[in-house]
C-alpha cells in the first residue's frame, strides 16, 4: 500500500505546548511530520500551523483520525482540517471580457502547475466562450448586473451546489456579489484587483494611476468580503512604471502582473498556505 499524503491545518489561541501536543498526538497515530511551518500573531493572539504528513500504513480514515486528534488535543480549542495533497478541489472562474487571467489559469491547471477541478466558467458575456471550448470546459453565461443581480446569483448558487463547488475564482469579473453571498461563501472566493490596494479602488485604476502620475503600479488577489476590494490580501506584485507610458501602456504592463498575482495566490491557497487572520491573512512560503 503506498503512502498517503495530507495536508493539516490548524488555527487555535495561543499557548505554550500546541507544537509538542500535536507531534505527540500524530506520532501515536504512527504520521509522520514531512514539512511544518508555524506563526504566532501577537496581536490577534492566534496560532497558526500547516503540517504535510503522512501514514506509512496508507490511506488515513477520517473518522479514526478526527477522534484521536481531538481527544489528544481538546484544551486547545482548534480549528483544524486535514485535506489529500494535493486536494484538486471543485472551482467555478468567473470572467467578463478580458482573458488574461483566465488564459494563464487554464494553461497552469493543464500542465499541473495547479491542481484544480475546474467545474465551469461563468460570464456575464460570451465573448470568452472559445477559451472555455478550447479547454472543453462547460461555459456558463448568466446575465448580471444591479437590476438582475439576485437572480444571476440564484442561478450561480444552483452551479455551486450542482457541482460542489469548494473554490470560486474571480479572474476579472466586473461584477459585484451581494453582502449575503459574500459572508455565505467567506474564504472561498478569490479576487484579482487590477491594482495596488488599498489605493485605486472601484473602477478604472489605471486612469487613476496615470492621472496621479504614479512611479510603481501593482495588482492585488484577495478574498471577497462585504466591503468592496477590501478583504484579506493573499498576494501583491508590483513593477515600476514612469511619465512616459499612456494610461494604455499601463493597462498592457497590468494585465501581466494580474495573471501573474492571480495565479499566484491561487497556488497558495490550494496548498493550504493560506490562513484568514482577522482583516489581513498568514501566507506561508
């Protein structure tokens, strides 16, 4: 039987012992540690762990786990889970006219340099349809806008349950999710700002850049939260721009570091290195 390999993750208070309690707790299990990393936030005083394991004895069963792991580390008041590495989960990309990002993830997920199952892609136009044919990915065209916004996310939710989707990707979708939907779906859907939050919000950045004659110009992939493009940052990436280059050289230089950022934190999040702290996140390396 071959190894299994798991990805654990756990956030709990701090205190002193959580790191020999568990690598007790799994060397009774007979898991073996491969790779650790741990933060310890003295603000928020949470501590963060992300452990790959695995069993010599192969495939570990949940159930048995969860029991044993939870009895050996019941004061600690954790939130863990324990996911397959890698997991591949069932995501959803949502687009509107521009394919940049959705070009670089779908050729990413097709040499494995991400492991995703991508259910579908979901526009509220249908100009990106040959990128989804070309994949043979099912394409989902779902009008959306102020007006109509409730429906387009009654039908949205019936491909998420339909589908058990676990991770949503919105790689330039230009359109806003309701309060509702963001809190149901916290953690789960992952936005690229084509800018360097938190200056430029809303929309045209690249105007604005331009007009405040900007020296570095960047992109931002976060997750969605109620508030507009102000939820927890995953990944920043910035390149120095300078007086010569129109608001339409800026958009061209942007729409690299976008897939660039997008891609990115999408890699880190589907390797489990990703952990909401409050407003901001811990990204380990």
């Amino acid at each position: 039987m071959k190894n299994a390999t798991y990805i654990l993750r756990i956030k709990c208070p701090d205190a002193y012992g959580i790191v020999a309690k568990v690598s007790t707790s799994l060397n009774d299990m007979n898991i073996f540690i491969m790779d650790s990393s741990f933060f310890s936030d003295p603000e928020t005083k949470t501590y963060f762990m992300r452990l790959k394991i695995f069993s010599s004895k192969g495939e570990i069963e949940f159930s048995n786990f969860s029991n044993a792991f939870e009895e050996a580390c019941s004061d600690l008041k954790m939130q863990w889970t324990l996911e397959n590495e890698p997991s591949s989960p069932n995501t959803l990309i949502f687009v509107s006219k521009y394919g940049h990002c959705l070009q670089d993830l779908l050729y990413k997920n097709s040499i494995d340099s991400l492991k995703m199952n991508v259910c579908g892609i979901v526009s509220n136009h249908e100009n990106l349809k040959t990128i989804a044919d070309n994949y043979s990915i099912p394409f989902f065209y779902i009008k959306n806008n102020s007006e109509i916004r409730e429906k387009a996310e009654d039908e949205i939710e019936g491909l998420i349950n339909d589908n058990s989707i676990e991770l949503m990707i919105l790689a330039r979708y230009m359109q806003i999710f309701s309060s509702d939907f963001c809190s149901k779906y916290s953690g789960k859907v992952i936005n690229i700002h084509h800018s360097f939050l938190p200056s430029f919000k809303g929309a045209k950045p690249y105007k604005q850049a331009y007009e405040r004659g900007v020296k570095i110009m960047g992109a931002t992939a976060h997750y969605i939260t109620e508030e507009l493009d102000a939820g927890p940052i995953i990944e920043q990436t910035v390149e120095r721009v300078d007086h010569s280059q129109s608001p339409e050289e800026l958009e061209l230089i942007g729409q690299d570091i976008e897939s660039i950022t997008l891609t990115r934190a999408v890699k880190k999040h589907l390797e489990g290195k990703v952990f909401i702290n409050d407003k901001k996140t811990v990204v380990f390396d």
